[in-house]
C-alpha cells in the first residue's frame, strides 16, 4: 500500500480521518475571515460560514463518539493502578465532552432551545480539557518509561544487538506518536480554555486558529495509513 491516493482514500473512510480533514478547513477558514475582515468584508463572511459550517459538520460526524471513551475503560483499563486511575479520569472527561457535545450541536441548529448552547458548551469544554490533562499525563509517563528502556537496551550485551535495535525502534516509533498526540491535546486544550473562561489570549483567532491547525496535523499524522 504505496500509493498515496490508496492511503488518502483509506484516511478519509476513517471517522478520526475526515474530522481532521474538516476541522482543517474550519481553522483555516477561521485564520482566513480574520486576516481579510476589514479589507474584503464579502469574502470575509464566505469563510466565516465556511467555519461554522465545518465546525457543525464535525459535531454531525462525532455522533456516538462518546462510547469510544466508555469501551476503551471496559476493555483495556490499564496495565497498573496508576495508569487505570489516569485512564478513568482521561476518558471520564473526553465521555462528558462528546456527550454534552451532542447538545451542542442541537442547540446550534435550532432543534432545542438555543438559549443552552452557551451552557452545553461550557460543560462540553471543561470535560474535554479535564480529559487532555489526564491524556497528557499517561503519555508523558510512558514516554519517560521508554527513554529508561532504552538506556537499559543499550546496557545489554553485544550479541543482543539486534534485538535491542528493534526494540529501540519499536520504543522511538511509539514516541513520536505520543508527542504527537500530546501536541494535539494541548493544542485542543487551548480550544478549551476559550470556552471554559473567555480571555483575549485563547479566544484570538489568531490562537484559536494555529491551535486547531497544530491539532488536525497531529491528527493527520497519527492516523495516516503507514
């Protein structure tokens, strides 16, 4: 499976894949409406709808989303006490988050009342930043569990060279993609921040914009067919 389009194709049929893939083009549009807001008002407000469009197409697609948390603690809680704790937190929030998302999106497209987006949202926001920080923990952990690998690898005898390298590459491949995914988190937790507790830092669309960008490339990258 070298071919690109193959891979693009098996991308895009992923749930994670198309999420990342709109949630591009809601940030772009963003950065877009605020760099031309004051010189071409008309396309401007193209790409403000563009924007919201995107960003209650991705409330469509994430329908049901917050099971994923739900049957990753049934099936694979974690290895140690630790890390079962980390993961009941970590996906306890994201739960709340998708959950009340749901009634965010509802509420933003006039099915309830409306008046409730504003609450749905910061209940959605404050579980989903209480979920990164958990996720951001556990990876951070066992990052630093692989570099002591490592070092112990390297401590092994010669004739165990082969072994060590691929256990060493096994180790690396796996950083990479929690650095990533911990990129995605704290860019989203920005996200976050700006509906928890509205400041003229996070809610810049300058801020609001890289951050959705740093998040959907990460996302890219993790769930790119390899």
């Amino acid at each position: 499976m070298n071919d690109s389009v193959d891979k693009l194709v098996i991308f895009l049929a992923k749930r994670d894949g198309i999420d990342k893939l709109v949630k591009t083009f809601q940030y772009v549009s963003k950065l877009v409406h605020w760099h031309i807001e004051t010189v071409n008002p008309n396309v401007a407000q193209r790409a403000k709808q563009w924007e919201v469009a995107s960003g209650l197409s991705r409330k469509a697609f994430r329908t049901g989303r917050f099971l994923t948390g739900f049957n990753a603690l049934r099936r694979n809680p974690g290895s140690t006490p630790t890390f079962r704790f980390l993961a009941v937190l970590a996906n306890a929030g994201e739960m709340v988050y998708f959950f009340f998302d749901h009634f965010l999106w509802l509420a933003r497209v006039g099915v309830i009342d409306t008046d409730l987006a504003r609450r749905m949202s910061f209940i959605s926001a404050f579980g989903e930043a209480l979920g990164y920080v958990f996720f951001v923990i556990s990876d951070l952990i066992i990052i630093k569990q692989g570099l002591n690998a490592q070092i112990e690898f390297s401590k092994k005898p010669e004739e165990l060279k082969d072994e060590q390298l691929e256990s060493i590459r096994k180790i690396s491949a796996d950083r990479v993609m929690r650095l990533m995914a911990i990129a995605a988190n704290v860019a989203d937790f920005i996200i976050a921040l700006a509906d928890i507790e509205p400041n003229p830092v996070c809610n810049h669309a300058v801020t609001l914009g890289i951050s959705g960008l740093v998040s959907a490339w990460a996302g890219w990258y993790r769930n790119w067919p390899t």
